[in-house]
C-alpha cells in the first residue's frame, strides 16, 4: 500500500514539473514542435526499448488481438492531443495558470462520464465541481478586482487540452487492461507519436537542433511527461485504489505552481495559492467520500 501510495504520487509530481521545463526550453528559442516531438519520440523510444528487453528475458508483455492494439494505439492520439494544447497553452500563459486550465479535466469528466452514461452526477461531485471554479477564479487571480490581462487563445488551448484528458481519461480504462503496463503505456505513445509527427514533421533531427541543447529538453520531457508518470500509475494505482489515487495525483498543481514561482519566477499571489488549496480540497473530499463508499460496500459484501 506504501509502495504504491508513493509511486502514484511521484508520478503526479512528474507531471507536474512539465510545464517548467517546457517554459525553459521556449526561453531557448525552441518551439512548439520541437518539444512535443522530441517527448513523444524519445518517451516511445525507451518505452519500447523497455517492452524489448521483457522480451528477450522471455517476460509476456503482450496478450491481446492484433485489433486490439490498433485500438490503443488510436486511443493514444488523444494523448498528442493533450501535449500539443497543453504546450501551446504554456507558450501563451504563465506555467502557473496553464495547469489550473489544464486540472479542468476534474469536472469535464464528470459531465463526459453524465452525457455518455446518462448518469447524474452525486451531490458530493456537484458540491466538487462548483468549488473547483470558485477555486481556479481565484487562483486566476479573476477576484483580484482586475481582469488579468492572459491570452485568450491561450486559455482555449489549456481547456481543450483538459477536454481531451477528460476523453483520454475515458477511453484508457475501456482497452488493454490486460497488457502489460509498459506494453500499454508503449502502444498509447505509439499513436501520440503519430498524431505528432503528423503534425510537426521531425525537423528537429536533421536542422542540428538537437545537437544545440533541444537533446536534453527532449530526454527531460520523455522520462517525465511519458515514461514515469504511465509506469508509476500502472503499479501505484491498483495498490491504492481509484479514490486515493485521485487525490495523490492531484499533487501534480501544486508542484507545478510551486515550480513556476521558485525556478520561473513567475508571480504568485497569496489569494491564488488559497485557490489552489480550495482546488485540493474540493478534490480530497469529493475521492474521500468514493473511498468511503467503496470500503462499505465491500463490508457489506463479505457480511
């Protein structure tokens, strides 16, 4: 339980790191698609170097249908998806609201999840989303008696990256669970890796860039952004459960607060770190009360 209550939080710091260094590189002078090509291409790189190895020490990484596999490697473009939007959001606003648009996923999902299943959400979850507005307004400074003056396309690019998690979210749990977690996480960055490169053909291998600095940038992202976080969640989250595992990887917006204001120096004010803390807190007791549930219900069973 220790072992994967710590592996579900590192992986959510991991990713909570992401938006520094994506900052940092653009400061470099590299652009959008030099940073999501190089982590999708190096993180599908070592993910299949990884499935590889397991093979030659005669580990089963794979057990499902040729189909299957094509399934989860189109599933994976929504994970291009979220890296393109998410980046692009990053070029245009400060680190420390672009992960605020991007933890947006916590009630796109709720309405994804109310639309697809008819389903209505639980009072607890309402109670979840309405405090995770009041809590991203403040922590856009949206209260501060001034309108900030962000980007607007900006901020379009951070919710669509939130939309696309919210359906990557979704669909992750529909397919290849029965995989390997490494074999999985190698297929879903197949397809991201596709969609990327579509997108933004790999220029940067042939124009010396990464020879110039972008090598490391590239590696950075690709253990932090596609290897450790899908790896440490495939064996943290079985161990700790859906509810625990929700509030650990909300540590991901703080980290990512916390590091644009000490290595970016960007501007934090104190009634935003308060709507960060409202944020976790929404999260904590609305995944507090699944907990709950769950442990119940299974009383209630072995009785």
């Amino acid at each position: 339980m220790i072992r994967g209550i710590l592996l579900v939080f590192l992986g959510a710091c991991s990713f909570g790191i992401l938006s520094t260094f994506v900052k940092l590189a653009y400061k470099e002078g590299y652009t959008l698609g030099d940073v999501t090509g190089t982590q999708v291409l190096f993180g599908f790189i070592i993910l299949w170097g990884i499935v590889l190895v397991r093979q030659l020490m005669g580990r089963r990484s794979f057990g499902v249908s040729a189909l299957d596999k094509l399934k989860l490697v189109a599933m994976g473009t929504s994970t291009g998806l979220v890296s393109i939007f998410y980046y692009k959001c990053v070029q245009a606003v400060p680190a420390s609201i672009a992960i605020l648009l991007l933890m947006q996923f916590t009630w796109m999902s709720l309405l994804l999840e109310a639309v697809i299943k008819r389903k209505m959400p639980q009072l607890s979850q309402i109670v979840m989303v309405l405090l995770v507005l009041i809590g991203t307004a403040m922590a856009g400074r949206l209260f501060s008696g001034t309108v900030p003056d962000f980007d607007l396309a900006g901020i379009g690019f951070g919710l669509l990256a939130a939309a696309c998690y919210s359906v990557f979210l979704m669909i992750n749990g529909a397919a290849g669970n029965d995989l390997h977690p490494t074999a999985k996480s190698a297929l879903l960055l197949t397809g991201a890796t596709i969609l990327v490169m579509s997108v933004f053909p790999p220029v940067f291998l042939v124009n010396g860039a990464l020879g110039d600095g972008l090598l490391k940038w590239g590696l950075l992202l690709a253990v932090f952004g596609t290897v450790i976080p899908p790896l440490f969640f495939a064996y943290g989250i079985p161990r700790t459960g859906l509810g625990l595992s929700a509030i650990l990887s909300s540590a991901e917006l703080p980290v990512a607060v916390a590091m644009s204001y000490l290595v970016l120096q960007e501007e934090v004010w104190t009634v935003q770190w308060l709507g960060v803390a409202l944020i976790l807190l929404a999260i904590t007791v609305s995944n507090l009360n699944r907990v709950y549930q769950t442990k119940k219900t299974k009383k209630l069973v072995t009785a």
